[in-house]
C-alpha cells in the first residue's frame, strides 16, 4: 500500500515492514534526452534514492541511482 508519504509491504494481508519517503526534484541520474530534471523517492531511514522513470494513474516505473542500477514497476492492485 502506498499513500501520499509511506509505504507498506504487505504478505497475505500481514505487514512486514513500512518506510516513510519525500519526494524531490533535481538532475537526472538516469538521462532522458531533452529532460534536465526528474522526481526521485527519498525513503527514511536512508535508502538509495529511486528515480521515477514513468508515472501513470494505476502504474509506477522507478529505478535506482546508481549505473548498474535495478528497475521496479508497481501496478495499482484493483
């Protein structure tokens, strides 16, 4: 579950663990052509930050901020 500043995993309806996070804007990690900033996911306790590669209604594409970096995609569970 994701709400406006935390997240939640969940495994068959027991939580496992919970982050807090921000939202910030600066210069890409991950280059775009014609893009000179993006939006990035600041979990608390420190984690590596994850940019956010694509967003839409009901799907959210995030990578890490690092060059051999790992790729997650999100779909809202209906």
């Amino acid at each position: 579950k994701i709400t406006k500043d935390s997240i939640y995993y969940y495994r068959n309806d027991t939580l496992q663990s919970s982050m807090h996070f921000v939202i910030t804007k600066a210069k890409p990690f991950i280059g775009v052509p014609g893009v000179d900033s993006a939006y990035f996911i600041h979990f608390i306790p420190q984690s590596l930050d994850k940019q956010v590669m694509a967003a839409t209604s009901d799907s959210l594409s995030l990578a890490d901020a690092a060059y051999d970096a790992y790729g997650y995609g999100y779909v809202r569970h209906k």
